[in-house]
C-alpha cells in the first residue's frame, strides 16, 4: 500500500508542475533572452523571443547592420559638390536629378527653397531597395556609422546573442558621463574601490565599485554574524546562569522589531558617529549578533550532548576552550547556515544601503542598479536586463554549491517556528 | 561558588549581544518613542511638541491611504504566496522524479535580488509590448495597463510577490514530510479519499506550519518597500495606489526630513505588527494542533 499522501497517479502529476515550472521559469527566460538582444530588437511591437542580428557581407566580411528600412520610391544617392551641402550624401527622388545637377530642397525660414547644385550621382536606389546602418554595440562609440542603401536580399538575418550587452552594462552603470566613453579595460582599470581614496583623481565610479562594496559589506557582516552570535548562543545554550532563559526571551522579542521602525533613529545614531556615507553601519553591528541567527545557532547548540562539555572541564578545557575546540568544529552546519543567511540578507538588502550610503563610490550593487535604472527611466532595457542578471548571478551560483544547507537551513527555521 | 562562574561565563558569553540589542534595538526603538513626540529633522535637536504628530497622522489622508494600500497588499499577496506555496509543496511532495530539480525552479525566483526582481517585472508588465500583455492577447485577453493602471498596480505587485513563493514553499514541504506516514495509513483503511486526506490529515497535521508561514507572510507584507521604490522611485505611482506605508514612512523621514513625524508613523506600524502577531498566535492556539 502506498504511503503517499496525494498519489493518485504518480505520472499524472507531472502535468501541472510542468506548468506550474514553465510559468515559473517564463520570466528568467525572459531576463536572459532580452539582455542578449540587440537594442533595436528591444521593445519591439509583438516582443520577439530570440536574439537577431541583421548583417550584411562586404567585400568577403560580414557587418552587421540595424533593422532595414524600406525606401519606398525610385531615389538616387548623390554627392554634393557645390552650395551649402557640399561634400554631403543626400538620398534625393530620382526625378529631381538630371545632367548632373540635383535638385535640393531646403527649409529656409518658413519657406521651402529649392535650388539645382552640382552633383555626382553615387548610386541609383530603386524603389525595391533598403536603408541599413552600420551596427555599433555602444552607444558611446564614436566611430560613425555609415549608412548604406543596399537590396533586400543582401540583408541577412541570424539568431545570435549579443553578448556585449553585459560589457555595455557595465559600462552604462559607470557614474561619471565622461567615463562612458572609455574602454571597458581602462574602465577597470581605473575603477575605485572601498580602499581608494575617495576622490582621489583618475578614478572612476563603475559597476565594479559596487561589486567590491557588496562583496566586502558580505564579507565582514558574515564573518562578525557567524562569530559574535556563535558566541552568544554559546553562553545561552552551554552555560547554566540565572538570567539566561530571560534573555532569551528577549532574543526571540526583538526578531518581531521591523527595521522600517528603527531607520529613523539608527540614521541619527550613526550620522552622530559619523558613519553615514560609509559602509559601516551596515556591518559593525553583524559584529554584536543577530536574534535570529543566535536562535538558530543555540537550538543547534542544545542538540549536542551535555557530556562533551563535561569532559572537556574534566581535561581542564576553560570555557572559552570549550567553546572554541569542542563545540565550534561541531557546530559547523549550523554555522554555515547562519553564513549563507547572512549573506543573502546583505547581498539583497536595499533599504539599509538606500538609507546609510549617500556617496556613490559607497553604493551597493543593489543601490547602483536601481540609481541607474531610475535614470535611465523605461529604455535600454536590454542593458538593464544584463545588469540584473549580474546582479542575480553570484547568488543563484551559490545557491547551486550549496543547496542542501540553503534547504535544510529553510526547512528548519519552518519547523522550530 | 560555581554558580558564581558560571554567571560570569554567562554574561561574558552574552556581553555582545547585550551591547547590540541595547544600542541597535533598545535605544532606537525608545528613541523612535521620544522623536515621535518631537518636531525632529535630525540636523536641529528635537523640540518637544506632545502628540501632535499623532493628531496630525490620524488626520494624514496620505497616511490612511497608504496604510489602505499595505493592508491590500499585505492579505493579496499572503493570500496568493500561501496558496501557490502551499499547492506547490503538495505537488512536490508525491515521491516523483525529478523532485530535486522542480523544487530549485520554484526556489530560484525566490532568491533574486528584489531590485533585480522588480526590474525584470517592470520590463514584462510595460504596457504596449510587454511579454505579458502579449502571452494574455495570444489566449484572447485584452491584458490591463498594470503598473500605469491604479485599479491593477498593486495586483501587479501582489502576483510578483507569488513568483517567490519557492521560500515558503520549501518550509511547506519540509513539514509535510515530517508527517507521519501511518496517519495516512489510518485514514486509508478508514476509506477516506483524496480530498477527506488533504483536509482530515495533511493540513490539520502541517497547521503549525501553515501559521508560521501566515505570520512571516503578514510580518513581511506589512514593511514591503523595494519592489515599489523600484517601480515607482518612490514616489507610489499611480495615483498613489502603490504608495505603501513604509514608503510614505521613508518619504516623509528621509526626503522631507520630518524624522519625527516619520517616527510616530513607525510607532504605528510597530504597533500595528505586534497586534498582528498576538491576533496570528491567538487564531493559532486555537485552530492549530501542535501534538504530533
């Protein structure tokens, strides 16, 4: 007999979690298809699924070139010689050139002014014919882009991620305007971090800057944490003292403390110690515990056999031997869900950062993330969808090394609750 | 005299925790209280002003309104999260294959970023060409203006909150295995069928764990914040319908500087969720069967 609780017909099942993870799915797939589309695929009206890129050959190479526009009508290209326009491509109707003059017409005041130049016919464009240009992956590429009038045939479509989109990204999330425009490994180069001396010249706020902030606030915030609330779970679970019970009640009090109702007074205590604008206030205080963390880390404490403390006095272990010798090494699943929460937490937090760090050199990847899409305001999606996805990337990579302490780690806070 | 050591180890043990909870929990949370009654913008010291702040909350159409919103918003998603949650984990929980890899793609959206999370929606919820307005037109529904609509923003909100149900999800699952097998033993020699199991012995047995997730759910309902500083920057668009408490809070504190009418909204909310909390624990004792 089937122990199964819901088992009708195990196959049947499949059905609806299919579904169910196809709908789930559908947005990721979504983030990634459109951070690898070229910009002018972006937005398009019906949204197209797969990255396409539209090129042409010449001379035996491809480039690649912008969606093709219809010309419409019988056109001729030609090379000015004389008058304002000298020296100008124009696209002019085949009818206004004939013995070689053109035929130009120009907005003068609000009048239309039409005057016969001199001109050089450089290629007939009947009507059949397609205006593309030259594809450039930045914006900020100073090269100019030709434009060329070519057949429909010659116009070629593949699908193919733009995969520069991640280095545009980068680039676009770089504070400085100016700096845009250089290259990605002078970029680097020349990015600031936690340790360079704030304004110190040739350096430029980028994508990296906010990465190294995350990672180092991560850093210190998940080894104070893991430590001090090691620690004081320890005196709340392995040493019998009048007052424990008591504090520990407490512990579990100040987890129902929102933080919205802190910020306030936190934000007056830390610009009093000057720490606003630095990133300290978001993990000195890792360094003196968190309840929930102290609470996981003593349930787990509790767990361990009373003996092994016992004789570890007998042998002459002080306390804080104990502590450090015996139960730490023991400890060291509980210790790393305590880690891996804590990182989360700092690594998706964005309140505390939006509130703490008010120079740009300070912000968190998360704060940068969302200056940059706040200005960019509704377009370039292709390179906002990049940024998240690098956003996203280190915690659904640590997600996949360490998938059953994060399981376990939920499964438990669920049940102790 | 040992006791006396023991004592001594024990406060040395706890002396972090003591210095942090007073300074990063006890004294903000009393000094909210006093800004609360003070005209405060932090870069002046406060001045005494009694209650006015709270005279003028209760009277703050602003305030009302958002708290209007948070309500909404809180019991939506709370509604949605625990029903796709708890419908998934009892989906997973049937012994099939591939549990593993089900399980970590309904997990996954749960660990984004929210500011990434609310990027990528901003993105699918655009109104003219947004992917979801497109899958809605290709079964026949003329999909609604979402984030720019103020009748379906906060259901926009509210259906993202759902996509990362795989949180609760997982706490789900890992009660509904602890249930033990021979209930279901019991109940299927007693004949009961599918729906009486789900109903008789599956939920009443993962009750504890259903309230846990309701009030983390409710908890966390109340202070949401990023997802619509993110899509609105800040300032709850539109028509205010995405104007959610503590983004008034933070408006009101950090942009208008009224730190301490700012506080006594926080006094409010404070006490809003401690109410919460005592009513969810109330219901629980009472519905919820903790014997195993």
């Amino acid at each position: 007999m089937s122990a199964n609780p819901l088992n009708r017909s195990r196959t049947l099942v499949h059905l609806p979690l299919v579904l169910l993870a196809l709908a789930f799915l559908f947005p990721l797939i979504w983030l990634v298809l459109t951070s690898l589309q070229p910009r002018e695929q972006v937005g398009k009206i019906p949204p197209e699924w797969l990255p396409r890129r539209h090129f042409i050959e010449e001379n035996g190479h491809e480039i690649f070139v912008t969606p093709p526009e219809a010309v419409g009508s019988d056109k001729v290209l030609v090379l000015v010689e004389e008058g304002i326009d000298r020296g100008n491509r124009v696209l002019i109707p085949a009818a206004a050139f004939s013995d070689g003059r053109a035929a130009l017409q120009r907005q003068e005041a609000d009048q239309l002014v039409e005057e016969r130049v001199r001109a050089k016919l450089v290629q007939s464009v009947p009507k059949n014919y397609v205006f593309v240009k030259e594809w450039h992956l930045s914006k900020y590429d100073k090269r100019p882009a030709r434009g060329l009038y070519v057949t429909p045939e010659s116009v070629k479509v593949r699908v193919e991620p733009v995969a520069g989109n991640y280095g545009e990204s980068i680039r676009s999330l770089t504070a400085g305007e100016d700096d845009k425009a250089l290259g990605l490994g002078e970029l680097v180069a020349r990015t600031s971090f936690p340790w360079t001396e704030r304004s110190s010249p040739g350096h430029t706020i980028t994508f990296i800057t906010y990465l190294s902030n995350t990672m180092l606030v991560a850093l210190l915030s998940v080894i104070g944490t893991t430590l001090s609330s090691a620690w004081v779970a320890y005196g709340l679970s392995r040493v019998v003292w009048k007052g424990r019970e008591a504090l520990f009640g407490m512990t579990l009090a100040t987890m129902m403390i929102p933080f919205p109702v802190l910020m306030v007074p936190l934000y007056s205590v830390f610009r009093a110690l000057g720490w606003v604008g630095t990133l300290m206030p978001l993990w000195v205080p890792s360094f003196f515990g968190s309840a929930f963390s102290i609470f996981l880390l003593r349930q787990f404490f509790l767990t361990l056999p009373k003996e092994l403390s016992e004789a570890a006095r007998i042998d002459g272990c002080s306390e804080f031997q104990i502590f450090w010798r015996v139960i730490l090494p023991l400890a060291k699943p509980a210790l790393s869900v305590v880690a891996l929460f804590q990182f989360l937490f700092v690594y998706n937090d964005f309140l505390g950062p939006l509130i703490f760090l008010t120079e740009p050199d300070t912000f968190t990847m998360a704060l940068g993330l969302q200056q940059y899409q706040s200005q960019e305001g509704g377009s370039e999606w292709h390179l906002l969808m990049a940024a998240s996805c690098m956003l996203s990337a280190p915690v659904i990579a640590l997600f996949f090394f360490t998938q059953r302490t994060f399981i376990q780690g939920i499964s438990t806070t669920g049940m102790k609750g | 005299m040992s006791t006396q050591n023991d004592l001594k180890n024990g406060l040395i043990f706890s002396s972090p925790w003591l210095i942090g909870s007073v300074v990063f929990l006890g004294y903000p949370l009393a000094a909210a209280l006093y800004y609360s009654f003070t005209d405060y913008s932090v870069l002046l010291p406060p001045v005494f002003v009694g209650v006015e702040n709270y005279i003028e909350l209760f009277q703050d159409e602003l305030a009302y309104k958002s708290l209007y919103n948070t309500v909404v918003f809180a019991f939506g998603s709370v509604v949605l999260s625990l029903f796709t949650s708890l419908v998934l984990a009892l989906l997973l929980n049937n012994q099939i294959r591939g549990i593993t890899l089900y399980r970590t793609v309904f997990f996954l959206p749960s660990l984004m970023p929210m500011v990434a999370s609310s990027i990528l929606w901003m993105w699918m919820y655009s109104g003219e060409g947004g992917i979801i307005n497109t899958a809605l037109a290709a079964v026949g529904i003329d999909g609604p203006a979402w984030l720019a609509d103020p009748q379906w923003a906060k259901s926009a909100i509210i259906i993202m909150a759902a996509w990362g149900a795989g949180h609760a999800m997982v706490i789900f699952l890992a009660g509904l295995q602890d249930v033990p097998t021979s209930l279901y033993e019991a109940a299927i020699i007693d004949g009961a069928g599918f729906w009486q199991r789900l109903f008789h012995v599956t939920l009443p047995t993962i009750s504890p764990v259903i309230f846990f997730n309701l009030l983390m759910g409710f908890i966390g309902g109340f202070q949401v914040f990023t997802q619509a500083f993110v899509m609105t920057g800040g300032s709850g668009a539109p028509e205010q319908s995405t104007l959610f408490y503590v983004l008034q809070l933070y408006n009101v504190g950090f942009n208008d500087l009224r730190m301490g009418y700012a506080c006594a909204m926080a006094w409010v909310l404070f006490i809003i969720i401690f109410c919460l909390t005592m009513v969810v624990m109330r219901l629980s004792k009472r519905f919820v069967s903790y014997d195993r």
